[in-house]
C-alpha cells in the first residue's frame, strides 16, 4: 500500500507541476497563435479535420515539458465545424480571440507558417 500511495502522490505532484507550467504559459509564454479565418474557405472534410489538429495541439501543449502560450484568433469567423466539438475547448486555457489576427497583434512581431509560403 505505501507503493502505490507514494506512486499516487508522484502521478498528483506531476500533474500539479504540469498545470502550473501550463499556467505560466498561458500568462507569460512564448505566445503561438493559429488564425482560424481560413477555416470559411475550407469544405467540411477540412473543416472536421482542423477541429481535430486543434486538439491535437492542445494535448500536445497541455502535456509539453515547455508549454506555449496558445491563441485561437478570428473565432468570429470560424465555422463551427472547425472547432472541436461539445464545445471542448472552451475548458481548454487557449487565448480564445474573436478578432481577427491582424486586428490584435502587430503584423511586423509575427512570423507567419504556411504549407503553401513561397519563402524559406
């Protein structure tokens, strides 16, 4: 019993340490914002399949040694189909921006990632 009482103990300390992290993240971290405006121009396939990476990145945030500071911008314009479904990422702690992402960040402080950039 004293086992798994001190494995109980090291699995709660951990995820303690892990949300803390995720909180300092969420409030001072490298920020990375995913602009979900492109999401309109997407069929449902793409749609579904952007609502699934979402989550994919937030798992893989929420369980990262060096969390980042997520944000989901141009919410306003993102189709629900886009987002996780139940609403699961409402609970999520993600900067949720309804703006686009022009309109809340200085464009000269963002480098921009495409699959379909002409720059290296």
């Amino acid at each position: 019993q004293a086992e798994e009482r001190a494995e109980r103990n090291r699995l709660y300390d951990a995820k303690v340490a892990q949300s803390g992290r995720i909180k300092e993240a969420y409030e001072n971290g490298l920020r990375v914002v995913v602009d979900l405006s492109y999401g309109e121009q997407m069929n449902e396939k793409e749609q579904r399949s952007l609502a699934r990476q979402l989550g994919r990145c937030w798992g893989a945030n929420r369980k990262s040694p060096a969390p980042v500071s997520l944000h989901f911008t141009s919410l306003a314009q993102c189709p629900p189909l886009c987002l996780p479904e139940n609403g699961d990422y409402l609970r999520w702690q993600v900067h949720q921006i309804q703006q686009d992402v022009s309109e809340r960040f200085d464009a000269e402080k963002l480098i921009f990632l495409s699959p379909d950039a002409t720059e290296v």
